[in-house]
C-alpha cells in the first residue's frame, strides 16, 4: 500500500498552498474559502445588509449584523437572511383562466445570481464591503471593483458579454464546483431571464468609467407594491388579510413568547435570551416554551442556518416578527 498522503499533500495538489516544504504558506484562493475569518487577510471582506422601510428618504432603517465567514458561506447566510427577511409569494387569479399564476417580489434564482456574483467579481485589495440596501420598492446589491474595461456599458445593458478576462478566477473555479456561479459570464443574462419570466421589471446595472464599482438594483414585483394612495378593493383584502394573519399569530403567543421577540432586535444566543430576557434557567423544557415556536412561525431565525447546534447559535427577529410587533403596537 502506498503512503498515505498528508493534509499538506492534498493542499498541494488542489494548489491551495504554495512555498518550499520547510515553509509552506496559504494561497489567496484557500484564505477566501476556507478560512473563518478571511477579513483579517482582506480587509472588510463582509457583507452589510440595511433595510429602509420607507424609502431611503427617511431615516428610519434596520441594520442587520455583517455577514462574514468563508465566501460560500457569506453568500449562503445573505441569500437565507432575504429568503427569511423578504422574499414572498403571491398567487394571482388570471381572469378568464382556470389556472392561477404565482410570482414573486423577488424570485430566488436572481438573487441567488447578483449575491454570488457580487462576491466573486468583487476587488478583494479594495477596502470596501459588498452592501445591499432594501427598500419596499427594490434591492440594490453593490460592489467594489467594476467590470473590466473591456466590457462596455451598452454590453451591460444588452447582456452580451464577452470578458477578456476574469478577476478572481481561481476563486471562481471553486464557486462553480459548489453550484453557486457558471463562471461563463452567463449572470447578467440569467437575472434578465428569471426576472422575465416572473413578470418583475428589468434589472438596472450601473458602473463609471473607471470601474471603480459594479451595482445591480432589482425591482420588486408590481404585485406587491401597494401605492398609498390605492383605495381600492384588492387592497382592502390585502390589508384585511394580513390583519387576520397577524391576529392568528397573537393568539398562539404568550407573553414570554413577546418579551423573547422584543430581545432579539438584536443577535443573542439562548442562554441570554432566557436568563436575562425572561429571567428562567436556559433548561431545555424552555427552550421548546420559548424558543421552537418562534422559529416554526418564522417569526425569529438562527443567525447560522447550516448548523443549529453550533455553541455560536444566536438568534434573531424576522421581518415577519417585526410585523406582528408593530401591529400590537398599533392594537
């Protein structure tokens, strides 16, 4: 039997190290991938997230703790917090047809494109977050270090693109073993079509000449955008809906259930949410009281999705939770 091979071995040959033996030493690509922390090697390698419920105009807005972590996990926990946070369905009756169409203020697959984009096409030497601003009417995903300049605006605009060349290929190279990017300059068109076919707005992408950025906003559906002044009966039914849907939710809280979403307007983990929120041991009988049926209503969410148990769990209130507070509120 031949020797088995070390890890440094592997490493080598999936070329994530490099240097002579005595002194071996990650690459880039394997800091990005696989390191926990990899802002400590390229600073301000996270992304922000910032919720304007009213328009960007007005000074009121959420914001949500940075996402950091591996580049896949970045771009898994920002795609999970605007599954949780934001996207919605809503089935619409075609008049004259049996069938009903169901669309989607945002479909997934979008943004599940412009979030892994985002951070594969990014300039890892630039000082600069990638940041997404939400208000009711789109998502803006911006970042730093534009496309190349061999690619032209109009190109943008039309999405037929032909790139000289790729930035971050290596990284690009992983990213596409995952499933999450094609790595064929295949994103713009995709987000056009998928937009499409949900019947939402075209997307509008925006650059400078020095490509000192790259920013994508995608519109929500018109569907789901309730003019103020709409006086109409659908809206009444929404609104009436929604009310019914908050009100059902209050019935099956308890007091604690409130007292617990109250406290996590901000990350806690559940020893904190249960000693010092409702003032009980963090026993487990607790646990499921307090914090399960949060969870299963979607009105609270656990910051790290892909492993429930890990001894940094925290949790955190949903948009969905901040509703149903803030139609309390008004009751």
């Amino acid at each position: 039997m031949g020797r088995k091979k070390d890890k440094t071995d592997v490493l080598g040959q999936m070329l994530l190290v490099e240097g002579p033996v005595e002194h071996r030493f990650p690459r880039n690509v394997a800091l990005m991938m696989f390191n926990e922390r990899p802002d400590k090697f390229f600073p301000a390698t996270w992304v922000d997230v910032v919720y304007f419920p009213k328009g960007e105009g007005n000074p009121e807005f959420t914001e949500f703790p940075k996402i950091t972590g591996p580049v896949p996990a970045m771009i898994r926990k920002t795609l999970d917090l605007l599954q949780t946070n934001f996207l919605k369905e809503k089935v619409i009756k075609q008049e004259g047809k049996a069938e009903a169409v169901r669309v989607w203020n945002y479909p997934y697959a979008a943004l599940e494109e412009v979030v892994a984009n985002a951070l594969y096409h990014r300039d890892y030497l630039v000082r600069e977050q990638v940041e997404l601003r939400i208000t009711p009417e789109s998502i803006v995903i911006l970042n730093y270090g534009g496309p190349d300049r061999s690619i032209r605006q109009e190109d943008v605009d039309s999405g037929r693109i032909r790139p000289r060349r790729y930035r971050n290929r290596r990284l690009g190279d992983f990213l596409k073993e995952l499933d999450l990017t094609e790595g064929r300059a295949t994103g713009i068109p995709t987000i056009k079509r998928v937009l499409e076919i949900n019947g939402s707005p075209p997307p509008v992408f925006r650059t400078d000449d020095e490509r000192t950025f790259f920013e994508v906003e995608i519109f929500c559906h018109p569907a789901f955008v309730v003019s103020g002044l709409d006086t109409s009966d659908q809206a009444g039914d929404q609104a009436g809906d929604q009310a019914d849907q908050m009100m059902g939710l209050a019935d099956r809280l308890l007091d604690g259930h409130l007292k617990v979403l109250m406290y996590v307007s901000k990350p806690a983990g559940r020893k904190e949410i249960l000693e010092e929120g409702l003032g009980f041991s963090s026993h487990t009988k607790n646990v499921k009281r307090y914090i399960d049926p949060l969870l299963e209503m979607g009105l609270m969410d656990r910051t790290i999705k892909d492993r429930p148990r890990s001894p940094l769990q925290q949790y955190v209130i949903t948009q969905k939770g901040r509703d149903l507070l803030g139609y309390l509120k008004k009751k």
